[in-house]
C-alpha cells in the first residue's frame, strides 16, 4: 500500500471523547506502518484489516489508536478510544483496525 493510502497505525494516552473535528490523536506516542489484508466477516472480502506491532520504548497507559496516511503527520482516518492498558517498557502491543463494507 502507498500514496495516499491510510497504511500507519498510531497509539497513545489521550481519553477524551473522538471528535469528528479532531486531526491527530490527543497524545499520540508511536506510529508504525501497518500491514493491510483483506479478511471476512459477513460476506468475502467485506472488510478491509490494517495491523502493526509496537516494541515500547517507554512506559505508557495506551488509551487511544488511529489510522493515518503518512509516516509522521498526514490525515487521520479513524480515531478510537478504550480502557487504557498500561504497558511498560519494552513490552510488544499489537494493533488491528477492521473497516467492514456492507
């Protein structure tokens, strides 16, 4: 996947609410670029998957992830939010976004 493609998964500590209006995430801490598969939940190929790993180099309480199209900046696709699960240094989380079409 490239060019515009939202292809990067982002973690971080921001709780707040998603927001139609937001651009990034709260407290984003890494992103990663993530590998893009077609998998099936109702029908063939009806959803589109994105997943990466994240090997920490810090401490953190993961509360939030987002789907982006560029390394470092770019758009933001999809923001979501959860229980924050705290993770330490050196510890591997990893990420999946599923995108169903219907």
């Amino acid at each position: 996947v490239g060019g515009d493609a939202y292809d990067h998964i982002a973690i971080g500590t921001g709780t707040s609410a998603p927001n139609a209006s937001e651009t990034a995430l709260v407290g984003e801490k890494y992103r990663a670029a993530g590998t893009g598969t077609r998998v099936t939940t109702t029908v063939a190929n009806d959803t589109a998957q994105l997943s990466s790993s994240f090997n920490l180099t810090s401490s953190i309480s993961v509360a939030e992830s987002g789907m982006f199209n560029h390394t470092s900046s770019g758009d933001m696709m999809a923001r979501a939010t959860f229980s924050a699960i705290p993770v330490n240094s050196g510890d591997t989380i990893n990420t999946i976004w599923k995108i169903q079409f219907s």
